[in-house]
C-alpha cells in the first residue's frame, strides 16, 4: 500500500500555492490604483484595500482614507502632470 502513496519518479510532490503578484506600488493593504484629478484641479492617488481581513475590504480610497483606517500606504508612481486643462462643469 505505501508503495502507492509515493510518487512514482521518488521526488517530493509540488502543491500549488497562490503566487504573489505583489508590486512595488503595494503594501500589505493596499495597492495603488490610478491618479484621479479632483475639482480643485489637483490629482490625488486612488489605492484599493486589499487586506481581506478588513471590514473594508475592496474599497478604493484614498492615502488620507488609509491612514485614518490604520492601514499601510504604499508608495505611488510619479505624479503625471497638471490636468489644467480638465475642467468641471459649473453647478
């Protein structure tokens, strides 16, 4: 019966585990996700919360919305330039 329960080649059997496709522009509860120009004219960096054992889980938000979770944040690429030229229609 043990004879069954080896591996015919005699190797040690390989389990597949979830590889990391972690980032550079990723903590361990978050990952960068876009620059998002605001009304103010400004960009302000997007991050999704990727800790599943957070309540908010999934969530994007931003670095301000990060720290005051008490989650990690995780560098970000360069900023892209001004988006001067992206207007918000007048309410």
């Amino acid at each position: 019966m043990r004879s069954f329960q080896r591996n015919l080649n005699g190797t040690k059997k390989k389990y597949h585990t979830r590889t990391n496709n972690k980032t550079k522009y990723q903590s361990n509860d978050a990952k960068f996700l876009t620059w998002q120009p605001i009304q103010t004219g400004e960009i302000v960096a997007l991050f999704n919360i990727i800790d599943r054992k957070h309540p908010s889980y999934g969530s994007t938000v931003t670095a301000d919305t990060l720290r005051n979770l008490h989650l990690q944040v995780p560098s970000t690429p360069p900023k892209p330039p001004s988006y001067s030229l992206f207007k918000f229609p007048n309410k």
